[in-house]
C-alpha cells in the first residue's frame, strides 16, 4: 500500500513539449519541460493524462527514458487501437502541454551504488527504462559493466538504434532480432530461450543485478531462465506490460 499512498500525494503537473523524436515507424520519444519537477531515479515512471473537448479523460502509464538530471522524456509506442499513444506518436507537437503525475515507483530502480555487474534485458518497447539506467550510468561515469540484451522484431524496429549503435564503454551490447535479419546478419535470430541466456548472461557467481522489461511472456521467460542459471531472485527485478491499454 505504500506504492498507493506515493500516488496519492502525487499532483498533476503541466509539461510543454520541447522535442520530439521519432525513434521507429511506430515510436516516438517526447522531452518534456516540466517546471518544479521534483527529480526522478533511472528505471522510474509517470501518469500522462489526456482530456477530450467532451470532458472525458484518459491515463497511461510511461517510463521515464531520461537519466536523473536530464530534462523528463518519455518514449510512446503506438497502439492502433489506444486511446492515448496515437495522439502522443502523431498528433503532438513542439510547444504542446501534457498533464503529468510523477515519478513513480521505487523497485525497478538503479543507482551506481547499487552495483553490479548489470544484466539488462529488454524486449521490444521494454527498453525505456533499461536506456534511462545506462543514461544514469553515462553521465554519472559510473565503471560497474553492463551487458544489454535487447529483443527486437528486426533492426528497424530498433529504438535508440543511434544512440545504442555507438560505442559504450564498459557496455556490451547483444541484439537478436525475432523474424527478420538485416543482409550479412550473424548475430542471434530468435526469441530469447534459455540457451541463449546461458550465452550472454554474466555468470552466476558474479552476483548480478538484473533488470528485465518487456511484454509479460518475455519477462517471465526471462527471469525464470536467470533464476535456473543461479540469479538470486531479489536480484532480478522486472516490469512487463501487457498487449492491451496505449
């Protein structure tokens, strides 16, 4: 119930829109000016509220793609059938207000002195928040090693393909693509299984920090396949979301 008491003493804030970005086809990042924002932890989140000329009013839940310090973004995938992402990933623009509720959450969190070595895996759209935790680590210049898996559809589905396509010291960066490969591609071509962990995985007996976000199938797959290589269970954290909702 704690988690409920934070959202209640939370109030709705005003963001204009500074930036936006298209990451993907079907994703965009928004960088928000929020003024008064009370800071944020790298792997937190936000409520977006829309209100329609009717009254009616609609919520949705983003994480936070920015490290602490950096000015609020957040990273919309659009659902054909949503009620809030297809206005977010079309329709806003620079200079736009959204009304906001943040941050949130207090688990899927990581700070340098938190440790590691990070095991960061992420399917899909679930690599907001693991970007805002190796943003987090860049910018506090922090040397614990990080190894990213990263699950996409193919390479155009890639977000942050950029950003995550140069060089990260002491982060190694792992990409399967799940039903198509670009030409010349040697690298992994299926979904994420326990061999495949068993390959990329930091060893058991380094005591890994695991963060591990995505849809539920993928999360749960996951982290039970850490677990059977010897991943102490309070040491994997995870966050899924569902097919439904936008």
């Amino acid at each position: 119930m704690a988690g409920t008491t934070l959202l209640r003493g939370l109030t709705w804030q005003i963001g204009t829109v500074v930036a936006v970005i298209d990451e993907t086809a079907r994703v965009r990042t928004i960088v928000l000016d929020v003024p008064g924002w009370p800071g944020h932890r790298a792997g937190q989140h936000l409520d977006v509220r829309l209100t329609a000329e009717d009254g009616y009013r609609a919520e949705r839940q983003y994480s936070i793609a920015s490290a602490p310090g950096e000015p609020v973004a957040i990273t919309v995938e659009r659902l054909e059938n949503g009620e809030v992402s297809p206005y977010l990933t079309q329709e806003l623009r620079t200079g736009d207000q959204l009304e906001l509720r943040g941050p949130i959450g207090g688990y899927f969190v990581w700070d340098p002195g938190d440790g590691g070595p990070l095991f960061l895996a992420a399917g899909g759209s679930g690599i907001v928040p693991l970007m805002a935790i190796l943003r987090h680590r860049r910018t506090t210049r922090s040397d614990v090693p990080a190894r990213l898996l990263y699950s996409s559809r193919s390479e155009k589905d890639v977000i942050y393909r950029t950003e995550l396509g140069e060089p990260i010291g002491g982060v190694e960066i792992v990409h399967t693509f799940t039903r198509e490969q670009p030409p010349g591609w040697r690298g992994y071509s299926r979904r994420v299984d326990a061999e495949l962990l068993a390959e990329v995985a930091w060893p058991s007996r380094e005591r890994p920090l695991s963060f591990v976000c995505g849809p539920t199938s993928f999360v749960e797959a996951v982290a039970r396949g850490l677990v059977e290589l010897g991943y102490a269970p309070a040491r994997v954290k995870t966050e899924r979301f569902g097919a439904t909702g936008g």
